[in-house]
C-alpha cells in the first residue's frame, strides 16, 4: 500500500508523499509513525524544501535511505532528524549541517553528528569545528566537549580509514565477474571461487571466459564449469540442471549462490596504529584529548579483538596529551549485546537502530598527562554504552 504512492522518481523527492508514505508503515505503533511523520517535517524545514530535489539529481547518499522503503530506514529518518534537531542549539551547528548537505562530505557530517548527538546526550556541551593551538600553529579539531557539571574541556579528532589499495583491487576483481552473474538472476545459479586479484588484463580475460560460458548454459540449459588453475574455479546451471550444481559445489565445499573472493592480507591494527599517530597531531598537547576512528574492516578481519586491544593500547600509550582512543565499526545484521573489559578498555557491541551492529573498542589511557575526574571519564564510557 505505501509503495504505491512511489510511482516515479519525483516521488521520492516530495516531502508531502514522504509524509504520507510515514503513515503506511508496516510494523509501526501509531506513535512511530507520527515521529517518522513528524521526522520528514523538522528535515524538511531544515535542510530546504529543494534539498531533496537537488540531492537525487546529483547521487547526494542521503538518497539511499529515502528510496529504500524498509523499515530500519525510516528509524534512521527518525534518529537522523532527532540528533539534528537536539545539536541546532550547539555551537558551530550551521558547520555540521553544511557537511551534511554536501554530497561528498555526508558520510563525515553524519558520523559527527552521531557522536556529537551521543556525547551531548551523555551531558557534555558541544562545539563543532573548534579552533585550537597546536605545536605547528592552529588546528581545527571536529569537536570539543565540556562537561555542564566541572566544566572541564576535551577536544576530539573523528577519522575514518578507507578501504586498502589492496582490499580495492580484490573486490574488483570480484565485481567485474560477479556483475555479469547476477544480469542472470533468477534464470541462471551458480557458485565459484576466484584465487587472486587479477590484473586488468587478465581479468579481462576472464570476464570474457565466463561470459561465454554463461552463453552456453544459456543454450544447452545445463550445467557448465570454468576452472583455471590457481585462477578460478565456477560452476553454473539453469534451474532444471541445479542439482548437478549443488553436488559440484558440495565436492569444494561451496554453496550455490556463492561466489568467493580472492583473499587479501591487510594488517588492520597496523594501520589503526598509524591512524592514531597521524590524528594526535591534530590536538592540543595542554588538554586532555579523544581520538575516534571508524574502521569497519579492523572487526571483520580481526579473530582475537582481545589481542587487538593489547597492540593498539601500546601505541595509545606513547601520547600523554590522548585520554581515549575510540575504534568503531557498524553493519547489517543481528547480535547479542556484547560488553567485556580487557584491563581498563572496553569491548562493546549493541544494536541501536535495527539491523544497525555497532561495534566499539574504547582504549583508555591509564598514562594521559592531564588529570580529568572520575565523573567525566564515566560519562564517556556511557555515551557510548548508554545511547
């Protein structure tokens, strides 16, 4: 019923269809629908009524969470619009909402309005974009916060590491090969494995390959393989031949509808370590500090967060003017509530907004210069514990 009121782009793009569309909601109390109702009105006002317009004509991310009609969609609207509205009284607010806006800066602007929207929430008072002195002149940290109760002030430096240059190529490798596959979705199953990234060439080459093998499966509706030895090794079928799949898939212990990328080793602490060093520079050495880096690929790729902890605390301890170094990291999908201390760090994973995992390693410097009390160190343990 509320897809309907979807019928072209422009659609999506009305604030009035958007409001409309909040009262259909599927699975939604009366009261969350009003909030989603009420969500689209504050973001209406406050980004402009063109905004929408000229975001989907120019790719603005946001788009993304307005076309996906599901529900975790709308939670984020609603959260999204909750966080803006409690940060408009924060100093330097205009600063947060430009990045937000901005096609290219959104993915920044919103993880620092998420850990802005957590501390303000947890009683620190917020200013984005402050100006500080450095050792190489002034600095423009993204945050500072001070606690309403001591007054006592933080700056905070939020990073994000990209993906490798190495992780880039391997999933290349896998698109290029995986986007013919899935042009044959439902007609055509299939499952494989690619050994290594390929270069350009090579990978040409066996593009090429599977596409004419995906031509005969076509013709013949039976099951056809391609293996190339230390390269590649993929089986497809039609619907009537699947079960000559299912057994070739079974021999190499794969399953239908899998497709394995090639492997690559990246040392993820490494560069979080390095990460640390570039981002303390960006600080002032006479107050105490916060460092907060999202890297999702250090959770998927790391087997022992415990020993991770142990490598990272070491090079958190090299700066006494860092009082927390906070690694996160969030996907799709569905967990436990998950909170265990190594020494004084904290390894916390939670759902927030679901099927939103959020992932955090809060390292703790039981070395930092500058003495903080108790009560603040407390209230930043629980702005990520508590909200």
């Amino acid at each position: 019923m509320g897809e309907a009121i979807f019928q072209r782009l422009e659609d999506c793009y009305d604030w009035d269809k958007l409001i409309q569309h909040s009262q259909t909601l599927e699975g939604f109390t009366p009261f969350e629908k009003e909030k989603c109702k009420r969500a689209f009105r504050f973001l209406r006002e406050e980004l402009g009524e063109e905004f929408l317009k000229v975001a989907f004509t120019e790719g603005h991310p946001i788009c993304n969470y307005i076309t996906n009609l599901a529900p975790w969609t709308r939670r984020w609207i609603i959260w999204f619009a909750e966080a803006l509205e409690e940060l408009k009284g924060q100093e330097n607010y205009s600063s947060l909402l430009k990045r937000i806006k901005n096609r290219s800066k959104f993915e920044e602007g919103i993880l620092i309005l998420g850990l802005s929207f957590r501390f303000l929430k947890a009683d620190f008072k917020i200013t984005i974009d402050p100006i500080a002195e450095v050792s190489e002149g002034r600095k423009t940290p993204d945050l500072k916060i001070i606690d309403v109760d001591t007054g006592e002030e933080l700056f905070v430096e939020i990073s994000r590491i990209h993906r490798s240059e190495i992780e880039k190529r391997a999933q290349q490798t896998t698109e290029a090969i995986t986007n013919i596959l899935w042009q044959s979705i439902p007609f055509l199953h299939f499952c494989g494995r690619i050994h290594k990234t390929l270069s350009k060439k090579h990978l040409s080459e066996v593009v090429r390959k599977v596409e004419e093998m995906v031509e005969k499966v076509k013709k013949d509706k039976t099951f056809h393989e391609l293996i190339i030895d230390d390269v590649i090794e993929i089986g497809i079928a039609t619907e009537e031949d699947i079960e000559v799949l299912r057994k070739w898939a079974l021999n190499r212990r794969l399953q239908v509808g899998e497709l394995i990328g090639p492997s690559f080793d990246v040392n993820e602490t490494l560069r979080t370590k390095r990460t640390i060093e570039k981002e303390q520079k960006q600080l002032p050495q006479k107050y105490p500090n916060i460092v907060i880096i999202r890297n999702n690929n250090l959770f998927f790729t790391t087997r022992d967060i415990r020993k991770a902890i142990s490598e990272l605390e070491e090079e958190v301890y090299e700066y006494p003017h860092l009082l927390f170094v906070i690694i996160l990291g969030e996907h799709l999908g569905i967990t436990q509530n998950i909170l265990f201390m190594k020494n004084q760090h904290v390894y916390l994973e939670k759902s927030s907004i679901e099927p939103i995992v959020e992932k955090y390693i809060i390292l703790f410097n039981r070395f930092c210069g500058h003495k903080i009390s108790p009560a603040v160190i407390t209230k930043i343990y629980n702005s990520f514990k508590n909200y």
